[in-house]
C-alpha cells in the first residue's frame, strides 16, 4: 500500500468478556470506503473457539484507545502513527499517544526493528498460516497472509515470514495473528485459502485499507 495513511485498525464493536466479535467479512462491510482487509491483533480465545469479543493486549482505532488499560499500560505491539508511520516495539499508551499513534493491536512477536531483524523469535508452534504486516523506508505499508494447514502449503515459521518480510525490504515488521484466523480480502473477496474447518472465526481487529480518495 503506497500511502500509508490509507491503513488502519478496524473493529468489531464493544469489546469485553461477554462480548462477540465479528468474522473479517463482518469488519470490513462494516466500514464504508475500504478495499481490503487482514486480520489484526489476538483475543482472549478460552476455551479454543472463543468469542473473539475481549482483545489481547492494546487496541487503538482511528485516534480511540479502546482496550489495553490506563496511560501507563505498556505492550509489545504494533503502531501506525498520524503520519503513516509503522511503530513496532514495546512502549506504553502514553507514549504511543505523545508519538501520535492513532492504531495498534497487539500480537506478537515483533520481527523487523529499524531494517535490523529480531532474533531468537522460537518456533511459533512451527509451520503454520502466518498474517504480518510491515513497512518499507519509502513509506510503504506491506500486507501479508501466508496459507497453512494445506496440502498446496504447509505454512511458515516466524523466522519464514521474517526472511519474507527483509525480502520486500521492510525496516519494521511485526507478526499478527495467525493460523485460522489468517485472511486476506480484497474488494470484499476472500484472495488466500482460509485454514479454519468450521468457518470464519470472529475477531477483535482488522487492519484494512481505505480506498483512494
């Protein structure tokens, strides 16, 4: 996505225990003037199909903290800045905040810090379909979804999504989540081969895309 300022962390709705997300066709028809969509940060998921309505860590939406705690909550998550600018590391809601963050979701782990790659990022439970996102230094915001669980591709690990990552020259790049939640939308169609048996699950956060003005 050559502008960056054109991304952004979309949302289910209220969040909290009780709550319920929506599937990633839900997100994105539910805001207007978008072209695509993956999804974003984790959730709460007990007891392993949860309802996809509590967030995992910090969410901040169009300028909102909507989840993640007071000012002085620090996260390991990922930030898009007022200025398009791709944040990735761990600092608080105060911070993100004075930077002029306006999004964020948390998940983890972060695998690209100023051009330099992370290390020691473990297995991630191995080969698996893998979502991330990251940014080159021209500005441009980098979307990726990689299959898994299926015969025409097993998935990837971290360090896999890493390589892929350094070689579309990203300098920040942070892993979201993944496995049957990864999906990639573009113009309201499905563009990857969903991993889940039992349908779309639903989810806290989206990151998608505004159409070109």
């Amino acid at each position: 996505v050559y502008d960056p300022t054109r991304v952004f962390v979309g949302v289910s709705g209220e969040f909290g225990e009780d709550k319920f997300g929506k599937t990633i066709n839900e997100i994105y028809e539910s805001y207007d003037n978008v072209i695509a969509a993956i999804n974003g940060g984790g959730w709460d998921d007990r007891p392993g199909h949860g309802t996809g309505g509590e967030p995992y860590g910090i969410v901040m939406s169009r300028g909102e903290v909507l989840w993640g705690g007071d000012l002085s909550t620090s996260w390991e998550c990922c930030a898009i800045t007022n200025e398009g600018k791709l944040i990735v590391g761990t600092f608080s809601i105060g911070r993100a905040i004075e930077m002029g963050v306006t999004d964020a979701a948390k998940y983890g782990p972060t695998l690209i810090v100023n051009g330099v790659p992370t290390e020691s990022l473990g297995t991630g439970g191995g080969l698996n379909p893998r979502t991330a996102i990251g940014q080159r230094a021209d500005g441009a915001m980098l979307l990726l979804v990689i299959d898994g669980r299926q015969s025409g591709s097993l998935g990837a690990s971290l360090v896999d999504v890493q390589d892929v990552m350094l070689k579309f020259e990203a300098i920040n790049a942070y892993n979201l989540d993944g496995g049957s939640s990864t999906s990639m939308l573009y113009m309201g169609e499905h563009i990857n081969s969903n991993a889940s048996l039992i349908g779309l699950r639903r989810m806290c956060t989206a990151f998608l895309v505004k159409a070109k003005e």
